[in-house]
C-alpha cells in the first residue's frame, strides 16, 4: 500500500487550513460541453466515430502478446512526450534504464529519470484500471496526481512563485491553498475548489462512449482552467485524458494522444488560450468562456487523436513491421551479435503473438541445447522477454532499438 493509499482523505484537502474562497459560482467555467444546438455537434460526431472505428480496428489487429509489448513502449513514448511538454527532454533510452534502475551520475538527469519513472508507473496503474469509472472524480484526479507526486525525488516538489521568489512545497494529492497565475488566466481562489471539481464529475461522469469521447477535451481544458494543483496540473490533465479515452475507446494503451499534442505544441498551447476567453458574442454560445473555443479545441483534439492512431496503423502494419525486424536481425547475424535462425523466432512471435519455449526446437530445427543459446541471446538483446523461465516467450520493443523497428515514434537519441 502507498502512502496515498494510507491518507487519501487527508491528501484530498487544500494545502492550507483555511483556503481563501472568493464565492466563484460554477457557472463561470460554462460551457462546460458542447451544445446540442451548435452547428458543429455533427461535424465532431462524424470524427469520434471515425476514431472509435479506427482505434478498435487497431487493438483487434493485433495478437494479445504484441498487444501487450507495444502498450509498454507507448508507456515510454507517452511519458517522453508529456515531459516534453513541460520542457524535460528524457529521451526513452534514459528511461528504459531508469526502469532498470540504471540512473545517471548527473543529479539533473537522474531526477528527470525518477520523474519519468514515476509517470509510467502512474500510467500503468491507469491501464491496470486503477482509475476505471472514476478518471473524471476529484478523488480520481487527486489520486493521479498523489501517486505521481510521491514518487518524485524531494527536489522536484518545489515551485517557485514569480512575483516574490518565494520556494513552496507541492504535497502530492493535495488541492492548493493559494491563489496562483498561469500565463493571464487567474484560476478559481483555493476554497472554491471542491465545488468546481464537484461541478466538474457530475458533468463528465456517466455519458456515453460517443459523448465521453467529444467530451475529453472540454474535460481536459476546464481542469486546466480549474487548475487544482500548485504544480503538475498538465501532466494530470494528460494522464486524466488518457484514462477517459482508455475507457472509452479500450484503447489497449497501444496509442496517445501526447506525441501528437507535442509535436504540436505551440497549436495546443494556442488552443488552450483560447478556451480560456470570455463568450465572444451572442452567436458564441450560452455561457460565460468561449464555445467557439471549446469547439476548435475539440476538432484539434480529435484530430490529433485520430492522426496518431493511424499513425501506430502503419507503423505496425505488420508486413512492413516485420521487414523492419527481419533485416535488422540479418545485420546482427552477419555481424556475429545473433546466431543464426534467431529470425525465425521472432517472426513466429509476430504471427502468434508469444511462443512456448518448448516450440523452438522444431521451430529452427535444432537441438534443446541450441534453442536455449539462441533464445538467451535474444532475450540478452532485450528483443525477447518472458515472466518466467517456463513462460511463453514475447517480443519486446526497446526505445534503443525504435529507431530502426518504429521510425518516426520518437527522435533518436542524441
């Protein structure tokens, strides 16, 4: 058990006794979604549906053991991305080693490490269900964000206020107690927090697949907006809707929205502005910010979605994915670094997904002896993994290796 597990009902309380509260009323953050009267509910349909058919059509194209090797990468490539956005740069190779225990010597890097390390423990929790039914709920955020928070080295839990260089601490799972800015949005005063994030599940829990999926980036926007933490409130954000889409999508965390968000950052950033604006007109919705926003932000959103899981499609369509390995595996052979027939393995597990040991023999056609040899160099090149020694064996996907498996899923390491 955490510690946030031991004290979640003490993590969920401001970080300070007695939070101002202005008396915002919830209204201010309305819209909250999109109306059925706007001329764009059709257009933002057609485009969820469009995702949803692509996004199941992807996880059923692949066998279960690819399935769960690739989620892992995505893992990587999700959290480096994310980072990303908050100006860390950790390439996936440091954080594979940081998975392995495998730190820099420079303090820096190793507290991005340990960072890093803490987001993909925090996403495997998500794609573990840890937060099913609940991604939208102020325990549910505060969870994501408490057992972020806990991992981090000490360093890495302070913020510094610009207007008077004053060090404040950030309690991991727990609401801010102080007023904050973010750029020239001047969020909701602490006390008023419980109520708008109240306002925030009540709206956003319980719609539909198709609903849930227009709905996302509204939900992704308004917590940024309500922004309930001192610090980490985009990288919950991220997290918060990539467990709404896991849910409603099912997904397979084998896609993310995080690359395609990052290599779009400046648009992202943009958008998000513009959510943050007043209604604009009488043609602008109903409510007090921006519908028009909210609208753009949601066709931005569904796009970047849609692009990535096509993106995955053809990168793993598997002829050209096996291509790739093949001919890799023909490099190292000739090189001496794998023994021959080492392909043959890797290729039936493209096919079938994971490969029982005892299959290998017949497979290359050689004794037990010289399978063994040849699967422990595999699995040495961290190309092959198992649970167990009598498990079946599965493909792996190392970041030191995307390059030439994925190209494109993430820059090579400089």
């Amino acid at each position: 058990m955490t510690s946030y597990d031991a004290d979640k009902e003490a993590a969920m309380k401001p970080d300070n006794s007695t939070p101002l509260d202005r008396g915002e009323p919830v209204s201010l953050m309305e819209p909250m979604r999109i109306s059925e009267g706007s001329r764009d509910r059709g257009e933002l349909a057609d485009l969820a549906v469009e995702l949803a058919a692509h996004s199941a059509g992807f996880r059923r194209s692949l066998p279960e053991g690819i399935l769960t090797s690739l989620a892992e990468l995505v893992r990587a490539m999700n959290c480096y991305y994310s980072n990303l956005i908050e100006g860390h740069d950790t390439h996936p190779v440091d954080i594979e080693r940081a998975l392995k225990n495998d730190y820099s010597t420079n303090a820096e890097k190793r507290n991005l490490q340990l960072e890093a390390k803490a987001h993909i423990a925090v996403q495997q929790w998500i794609d573990g269900g840890g937060v099913r039914g609940r991604s939208v709920s102020a325990d549910g955020i505060c969870e994501i964000h408490g057992r972020f928070g806990e991992l981090l080295p000490d360093e890495l839990l302070w913020v510094k206020n610009p207007d008077n260089g004053e060090r404040m601490r950030v309690i991991p799972g727990a609401l801010r107690g102080r007023d904050v800015k973010v750029g020239e949005h001047i969020p909701i005063s602490p006390g008023a927090l419980p109520r708008f994030l109240k306002q925030f599940e009540q709206t956003y829990s319980g719609l539909g697949k198709a609903e849930t999926i227009i709905a996302a980036a509204a939900a992704h926007h308004r917590l940024l907006w309500i922004h309930p933490f001192l610090d980490g409130n985009g990288r919950v954000a991220r997290l918060m809707s990539y467990a709404m889409l896991l849910d409603a999508l099912d997904t397979g965390g084998i896609w993310s929205i995080a690359r395609g968000l990052a290599r779009n950052v400046r648009s992202y950033k943009n958008h998000l502005a513009q959510c943050d604006l007043p209604r604009h007109n009488d043609l602008d919705g109903r409510g007090n910010l921006s519908e028009q926003g909210l609208v753009s932000f949601t066709h931005f959103f569904l796009e970047i979605c849609l692009d990535q899981v096509k993106f995955m499609e053809e990168l793993v369509q598997p002829d050209r994915l096996r291509g790739r390995i093949l001919l890799w595996v023909e490099e190292e052979i000739r090189a001496d670094a794998l023994p021959q027939k080492a392909g043959r393995i890797l290729e039936a597990i493209l096919y079938r997904g994971e490969l029982r040991r005892g299959d290998v023999p017949e497979l290359i056609g050689a004794s037990d002896r010289h399978s063994r040899r040849v699967v422990a160099a595999l699995i040495e090149r961290g190309v092959l993994v198992s649970e167990s020694t009598r498990a079946p064996l599965r493909l792996a996907f190392p970041a030191k290796l995307a390059s030439r498996w994925m190209p494109g899923l993430f820059p090579e390491q400089r």
